[in-house]
C-alpha cells in the first residue's frame, strides 16, 4: 500500500455535502490518496513513464477505484472515502471524484499513523467498520470490497486483509481502531502483511484473509496491467477484475500515441479492445 502524509481537516460545509454520513450499519473504505502531480506520483514508474504520464495514471487510478467502490455500494452497504494528501489538496479531489466520495484530509509523517487515522475517521462518522484501501489496483475485482464489508458485519471483532503479491496489503478492514496493528510495521517492504497478521495474533484478532492481488507501483506490475486491460489475461483466475475504464483508456492512448509498449518492454502495440 502506497503511504501519504495524512491528519484530520477540511471545510465543516465541504465535509457535509460531500461525506456519505449517517450510515451507520455500513462499512466506510477509506482510499489512501494523493493528489496528482508529476513529479510527485506514482515515482516508482518513471522511467518508462514520463512524469507527466505517471501522473495522469494516477488520477486515472484514483477514478477507476471511485467507481468501484460505487459499484460495490450497490451490492451491500458501502460507502466511499478519499483520505487524502498533501494537505491543501481538496480542489483536485473535488475536480476528479465523485460527490457521493467523501473527502477528508490525511498528512502524517509516518504513514502507520495515516492508516490508523483515516480508520478513526471513517468510524467517527458512524460506520460500524472501517476499510483502509490503496490507490494502486484499479482493477481490483468489486466481489473482494463486497466481502469485505460483509465479513465485517459478522458478529464479534475481527480484520480483514488483502495481501498484496508484493508483500503488503492492498486492504485492511476493520469493526474497532486497533492501535496495534500498525505498529512496529516496516512500511513498504515485502514484510508489511506478514507483520500486521502477527500482530492481530498478539492482540489475538480473528483476521479473513482475502485473495492476493497486485500493486501497480513498477514496471513489471505496469505490464502485468497492460495484460489485464488490454489483452484480456486475467490475474487471477476465478476473480472477474473491475474494468477500471480510465486506466484502460489511458493505456490504449499511450500505446497509440507514445509506444507505452515498447518503453515497457512489450512486443509492440497490442491491439484489442478492453475487457
């Protein structure tokens, strides 16, 4: 899970027209995101992508997952959240999300703190459980958050987990802020998911452990993308991924205009429509 900067603030006005509050026997998923800036997103990407095009794959990231997290509130009782940062970046969020997404700061320095407080916060505004979710898998399939919120209205306290398949997690759902799970974690290593399972272990939390799927945060994971939207392979089989338009679209663009397929290494430009 990609880290920002994140601590509670915003407009008491802009929060209430824009937070799905009041639903307080859903489950609130909190988006850990950052504002689109080259430069600034997406890093890990460039090169091959040039800063301007990590950028606006992020924010085509960002809207792709938005719409999931729709979709998914259409099947269960969900509703979605942008924990963003930095700080003063509300006017890309209002821009780019939806209004039924709702917008609440998030800029800590340590980014265990930014999960534990946007957990606080979506409990705060009366969900009886909080997800914390990444901003890097567009194509998450909608059946993993509908579990998710369904676990979760189980009776009794426990976790949910999405182990990321480069050893973090993409999800962490929870019924109660659990202090401990996001301490002493190494953030962005390959240790992530194992420790935070081991401290639900400590404070002895029942944890579902939800299938792996992946970050796009690198090359490799950026063609593994590419198989998904433009070739139709799947990543997991037995999963139906979320079509994840934007990035679809993005993709098609640059493969067209930029040679996105020979910059990252593919036998040239794929055709094909998206799944």
């Amino acid at each position: 899970m990609q880290g920002i900067g994140s601590s509670v603030g915003g407009d008491e006005a802009q929060r209430e027209r824009r937070d799905p509050a009041g639903q307080s026997t859903g489950c609130g998923v909190a988006v850990m995101a950052k504002a689109s800036a080259p430069g600034r997103t997406k890093t890990r990407l460039v090169p091959p992508l040039l800063g301007e095009e990590a950028a606006a794959f992020n924010t085509a990231f960002l809207k792709d997952i938005a719409a999931n997290l729709l979709a998914a509130g259409g099947q269960t009782a969900i509703a979605g959240y942008m924990a963003f940062g930095p700080a003063g970046s509300e006017d890309f969020f209002k821009r780019n999300m939806p209004a039924e997404i709702g917008l609440f700061e998030a800029s800590l320095p340590n980014f265990g703190d930014c999960l534990f407080h946007a957990v606080e916060q979506v409990l705060q505004r009366g969900h009886r459980c909080a997800a914390v979710l990444n901003s890097d898998s567009p194509t998450l399939p909608t059946s993993l958050l509908v579990e998710t919120a369904e676990v979760l209205a189980q009776p009794g306290d426990r976790a949910v987990l999405g182990p990321a398949s480069d050893g973090g997690y993409y999800l962490l759902g929870l019924k109660y802020a659990h202090r401990r799970l996001f301490d002493d974690v190494d953030w962005s290593t390959e240790r992530v998911a194992k420790q935070t399972l081991a401290r639900a272990r400590e404070i002895r939390l029942q944890v579902h452990v939800l299938p792996t799927w992946y970050d796009v945060d690198d090359i490799e994971a950026l063609r593994r993308l590419h198989a998904e939207l433009i070739e139709g392979r799947r990543f997991c089989v037995g999963l139906q991924p979320h079509r994840a338009p934007h990035a679809a679209a993005l993709m098609t663009s640059l493969d067209v205009k930029a040679d996105l397929s020979r910059r990252i290494g593919l036998p040239g430009v794929l055709q094909g429509a998206p799944m």
